[in-house]
C-alpha cells in the first residue's frame, strides 16, 4: 500500500512539473551580472520554408528547442528561421544589454521586440555601425519578463544561427579583438603579396605571379566575407550588388590556385592531370558567370568543387612522388586550406559547422597556408639555384674534359703534321735534288752537243738554248737555298743569269743594277728568262767592242716596272721580232698579263709593266 502512494505522489509530481514547465523552462535569467551568454540553445526555432509569414503569423506555430548553441541550416535562400526566446530580468535594477548574431554573412537580421522591428545585416549595415556585427539593444525592468523574436534570411549564403547576449563593453572588446585578427591577418596577406611581386621581378617565374593574384584575390574575399568593406567603406546598395557578384571574386580566387598549381608543380608534364586542371578552370569560369545575380544556382555547383580540391592534393602527392621535393610544402599548405574550403560545403549543407569549435578557422587556415606556400616558393627558388649550380659545374667540367681532349687531339694533329711536314721537306729535297740533277744532266748534254757540232749557226742555236735552261737551272738553285720562297733575292738572281752569258772576250761590257723590289717567286722565273733573252742579244749584237747594260726594277703601289737598256746601236722597229723578242712579248703580255715599250732612239730601252698584288 506504502509503494502505491509513493507511486502517485511520484506522478503527481512529474505532471506538475510539466504543467509549470511553459512558464519556466524558456525563460533566461539574467542581471547586472551576466556579461556573456549563448542564448540559441536555451531558444526555440521554426523554420518558414517559404518565407511568406510575418512575426503576427508566426507567434500561433509551434517553436522547437534549439539544444545547439550554433545551427547551421545550410544554403536556403527561400527560407526563413524565426528564433524564440524569453528573458527575465532577476535583479533589482534595470538592464541594458546587447544581443549580437553571431555571423556577419547573413544578408537580413530581423529583430522583434513587441510591435517594434528593427532590421541588420550584411544587406543593412547603414543605421548599424556601432558594433562590427548585427547588433540589437535589450533593456529589462527590475524583475521584468519579454520575449523576443528574430527573423532571419541569406539568399547568398548559407544560414547560420548563432546569438549572444552581451554586456555593452565586453562586446566592444570583442569586436575590436575581431578588428585585430582580421586587420593581422590581411597585413600578412599583403606583406606577402608584395614580398612575392618583389621576388616576380627579379625571377620572372610565372609561378609567383599566379601565387600573386592568388593573394589579391585571398585579400578581396577576405575583406568582403569578413565585413571589413561593408563596415567601412561600402553602401548597402553596393553590398548587394557585390554579393551577388562574389562568385566572380571565388572564381578568382580558385583559378589562380590552379595556375599556380600548374605552374608550380610542372603538371605539364603529366599530360592526363594537366587535362582535368584545364577543365576546372573552364568550368570555374562558367560556372562563375551563371552563378552571378542567382541566374544558375544549385547546391551540385558548390559539391562539384569538392572533386577539385581533392585534385589539387593528387597533384602535390604526383609531383612529389616524381621527385618534386617542393610539392611537399605544397601540401602541407594546401592541406590547412583544403580542410577549411571542405568545411564550406558541409557547413552550406548543415553537416558540420566548424565556427562552433575552432575560431577564426578560414583566417588560421589561409595565414598557414599562405605561408608554407611562400616556404614551397623559396624551397623552389633555392632548389632551381642550386641545380642551376650544378649544371654550371657540370658544364664547366665538361668544358674542361672537352679542352682536355682538344688540347690532347690538337698535340696529336701536330705531331702529324709535323711528322707530315717533316716528310713533305724530305720528299721536296729529294724532288728539288732530281730537278737540278736533271737540269744538270741537260745542260751537260747541250754543251756535249756543242762541242760536237761542226756549224757554227747550230752552235750558236744550242749555246741560246743552254742559257734559257741554264736561267731555270739558276732560279732552282736559288729557290733550294733559300727558306722564303716567295720574296727570292731578286738581284742575285740577275747577277748569276748576266755572269753565265757574259762574254769573256774581244769586248768589255758594264753591268748597272737598280734593283728596289724582290720579285714573287711566279714573276721572278720569267722575269729571268726575259733578262736572259734580252742580254744575250745587247751581249751579241749591240756592242762592237764596249758598252753599258743597265736593269731597273721598281714597285709603285701595285704597278712593277721593269726597265732593260743599253747604249748599243740599236736595231730597226719595223722588221719582224726575232725569236728572243718574240718570247719576251709573250712572256709580258701573256703570263704578266702587262705590257711592253721598245725605244731605240739612243741604243735600246725596253720597258715593261705589269701589276703584282701584295
């Protein structure tokens, strides 16, 4: 009987718990105390799936418990979230606090207090700039009891729902502590940013530019997401007009990071993951432009980026299993990015809120990864040095191998044309010892030929014979004893013509030289053979008994003149040449290629010119 009373005084009790349960299960308690205080999971909410109802319409429906002090409810833009909730002022004196929403993104903050609204925002920050985000004033009587309603709408974002109730001054820390992460954080950024076009300039590697316009772009997204442009310097009017524009800036952003992925990761070189880089950023760009102004818009845009980031990471695991050491700062940077981009979508979707548990998560996420990736830059530039290094030491030890072998193969070549040369001059003394023997031989048998002819006109013949071989037999002699065959001494060579034809006796003939020029070996042989012809005939028919023989040679510029004369009778133009004269017109004219003169006004002077090059 005892266990059935304690049963219903057990029950009696639990349904007037729940019967009280209305009146004190949602209503906060504050005072003069309460600086911080998370109010969403001591709220209710209901959500407008098509945002049609006003707040008059929303009091009758039927508020659930939050139990969360975050909710994201992911990417709806024709939804609504109405928040309930109810303080109570348990004090003795009136309170003044401030209910802040907790994500600056969200496009419209409707507060109800009563009759009265007052909307905030990212779309409306013009009448509320007190506080850096959406931000409402609660004032309480002593022991006074309200209940207030928010609304609140993201057409380009996704909703999140987070509220606070802050003392004024604690709250004013607050932001400025989120003024001087973010002001930090972009200092970073730009710090970098010129770092990098600094280090562009002196590399020219493509690589930094598009790590360049990566930051531009991590700077303008950042700027934007965090409220800094719509808090200082942007109208509403051009909030609106630039959220609905932000894929463009998004596009931007992931672009950049696929040129800097090819770029710095050479995927060039990998045909197959080069191709699927190329699509994405096609499709980045598309998907961008349809995007803008809600022209195109679904939750499969956002997930078809998902594929991308897992690329980026195959392509850092590609590079660095080819031996791309670099790639591995590119992943431990890409890493932090990657977990904080993959939080995006499943925050949108409403699977994982990571605000909730980590902050500033996108700031910390985009200063590391900046960083490792200015660290994957340097590691890439001291690497290309290096190797740049090693390629000169190898050339240069190549070059020194090549000299080597140069120097080796030229000693070689020497020697064989030394050894060459050495035959040659043998070979040419035994050619030249042939030539003067049979020269000799010759003259031996001309002269026998003389001796033995009976008619004086038949040894006259021979004996002008043995002086024409005799003048070839003199030049080679010359030429054998001589090392510079080509300026031979030109009046030695004369003076052995003029002594072998010299009469001995019954006349006195007088020799003059004049000679300026040493004649090049070609000219010198007939120009002994024209001074042999010519002597001989001024020794046999010029003088009676005595007279003068002169031989001039001169050189102006190119021009040589050669000047044979003597003071002998002369002779008559006008007859036909002789033999000897015969052959000296032609040697001049034909082999010289110059000309001739015969003056016989004062015994004979034949002057001849002809050009001679250097």
């Amino acid at each position: 009987m005892k266990k059935l009373l304690k049963m219903i005084k057990y029950s009696m009790l639990k349904l007037l718990l729940l019967f009280l349960m209305p009146f004190y299960l949602f209503a906060i308690d504050i005072n003069e105390h309460t600086q911080k205080l998370a109010l969403l999971a001591q709220s209710s909410i209901w959500i407008d799936d098509n945002n049609t109802l006003s707040k008059n319409e929303v009091v009758s429906k039927k508020f659930e418990k939050c139990q969360k002090n975050a909710l994201a409810l992911g990417y709806a833009p024709h939804r609504a979230a109405w928040i309930k909730f109810t303080l109570r002022n348990t004090s003795s004196v009136p309170l003044v606090k401030i209910l802040s929403y907790e994500h600056p993104l969200t496009q419209s903050v409707s507060f109800y207090e009563g009759k009265t609204v007052q909307t905030s925002g990212f779309w409306h920050r013009k009448h509320d700039k007190k506080y850096f985000l959406p931000s409402f004033k609660i004032k309480l009587q002593a022991q006074e009891e309200k209940t207030f309603y928010l609304k609140v709408h993201s057409e380009f974002t996704t909703l999140v729902a987070k509220i606070t109730l802050w003392e004024a001054e604690m709250l004013k820390q607050r932001d400025d502590n989120i003024l001087y992460m973010i002001i930090i954080f972009l200092s970073i950024v730009f710090t970098l940013l010129v770092y990098n076009l600094v280090i562009y300039f002196f590399t020219k590697d493509k690589a930094y530019i598009y790590y360049i316009l990566y930051l531009l772009a991590m700077l303008l997204a950042h700027s934007f997401r965090s409220s800094i442009f719509p808090y200082f310097l942007l109208s509403d009017e051009t909030t609106v007009m630039l959220t609905q524009c932000i894929s463009i800036i998004h596009a931007l952003f992931i672009v950049s990071i696929i040129m800097f992925t090819r770029e710095f990761l050479d995927t060039y070189s990998f045909p197959k993951l080069d191709k699927i880089l190329k699509f994405y950023l096609y499709y980045i760009v598309i998907s961008s432009l349809l995007t803008c102004y809600h022209l195109v818009f679904d939750m499969r845009i956002m997930l078809s980026y998902v594929p991308l980031l897992l690329v980026l990471m195959f392509a850092g695991f590609h590079a660095l299993h080819h031996g791309k050491k670099e790639a591995l700062f590119y992943l431990i940077g890409w890493s932090f990015i990657f977990l904080a981009i993959l939080s995006t979508p499943l925050r949108s979707l409403g699977f994982f809120n990571i605000v909730a548990h980590i902050s500033y998560p996108y700031t910390m996420s985009f200063i590391l990864e900046a960083f490792f990736f200015s660290f994957a830059l340097a590691y890439k530039i001291k690497a290309l040095h290096k190797d740049n290094q090693n390629k000169q030491e190898q050339i240069i030890s190549f070059q020194k191998e090549e000299q080597t072998k140069l120097e080796k193969l030229v000693e070689e070549k020497t020697k064989d044309i030394h050894m060459l040369y050495q035959e040659k001059g043998l070979l040419y003394q035994e050619l030249n010892h042939r030539v003067k023997n049979n020269l000799q031989m010759i003259l031996s048998l001309v002269k026998l030929q003389i001796s033995t002819a009976s008619s004086s006109g038949i040894k006259e013949a021979l004996g002008v014979t043995k002086n024409r071989i005799n003048s070839f037999a003199t030049l080679y002699e010359s030429m054998h004893s001589q090392e510079d065959m080509k300026h031979l001494d030109t009046k030695t060579h004369f003076t052995n013509i003029i002594n072998h034809i010299m009469p001995t006796e019954d006349k006195h003939i007088t020799i003059r030289y004049r000679i300026e020029h040493n004649l090049q070996e070609s000219a010198l042989l007939y120009a002994g053979l024209i001074v042999n012809e010519l002597a001989t005939n001024a020794f046999k028919y010029a003088f009676a008994t005595s007279g003068t023989f002169s031989l001039s040679l001169t050189k102006e510029q190119k021009t040589v003149t050669f000047i044979l004369q003597d003071n002998g009778k002369g002779f008559e133009k006008n007859k036909n040449d002789t033999l000897g004269l015969s052959i000296v017109r032609t040697l001049v004219e034909k082999q010289l290629y110059g000309t001739i003169e015969i003056d016989t006004s004062q015994g004979t002077k034949i002057t001849m010119k002809w050009e001679e090059n250097d």
